[in-house]
C-alpha cells in the first residue's frame, strides 16, 4: 500500500550560508511510502499498520536538526524512517526550502530522495 504525508510544514534553520542558519525559512515536506500493512485492512487496528503521527514526528525531528544542504535532510529523513518502520519497504521525500535567496523571485527549491538511491 502507498501512504503519503503531504505538505508537512517546518521553520528550519537549514543553508549553507550563515545568514540561513541564522534567519532560517519554511520547508514544505513530501513523504510517500510503500508499507506492508494488509492486516489492517481487515483488523482496523494501529497496530497492523504504520503510525503516521509517528511518522510525522521522526521527520519533525530530523528537520530540527540543521544542515547545510537539502540532499543531507533527505537522505537522514529516509534513513530514519526506513531504521524506524519495519513495514515500510520502500520510500521517497520530497523537501522544498520556500522563497530562497537566489538573487531572484523563486517560490522554491526542492531535492527528491527515493530509498533506492541511498548508499
């Protein structure tokens, strides 16, 4: 089965310059996974499938770690996730920094991660 948390919404401190580190900005989060959670189905029990609140609350805390680059936030929320969830055979996680400093009007900058590109 897939599951999707969408729009998961954090002020971080994430960037390579200072001054991101500093100020900080809003990250707006993707995180689809393919769970093995066919028990559920017939159970209607939490126990037969993946917590989402405990999802969501892993990635509240990967991303209340700073880093300097997107990729780096990606990779340790899937890690994570993957340590954490034994049903979830597979994942992806979109992370998008809001308004940049680009030197322009850019609404963002987004790096996607699936689990099959983690070394």
């Amino acid at each position: 089965m897939l599951i999707s948390l969408e729009g998961m919404e954090f002020y971080a401190h994430h960037g390579h310059y200072h001054e991101e580190r500093v100020i900080g900005t809003r990250f707006v989060l993707d995180l689809h996974f393919e769970a093995e959670v066919s028990d559920s189905r017939e159970s209607d029990e939490l126990k037969d499938t993946v917590n989402y609140l405990s999802v969501y609350s892993l990635v509240r805390e990967e991303m209340g770690q700073d880093s300097k680059l997107l990729e780096h936030v990606a990779s340790r929320i899937l890690k994570r996730v993957l340590g954490a969830f034994p049903r979830i055979l597979r994942a992806e996680v979109k992370v998008c920094k809001m308004n940049p400093s680009l030197g322009g009007q850019v609404e963002k900058v987004c790096v996607t991660l699936n689990s099959d590109e983690l070394s």
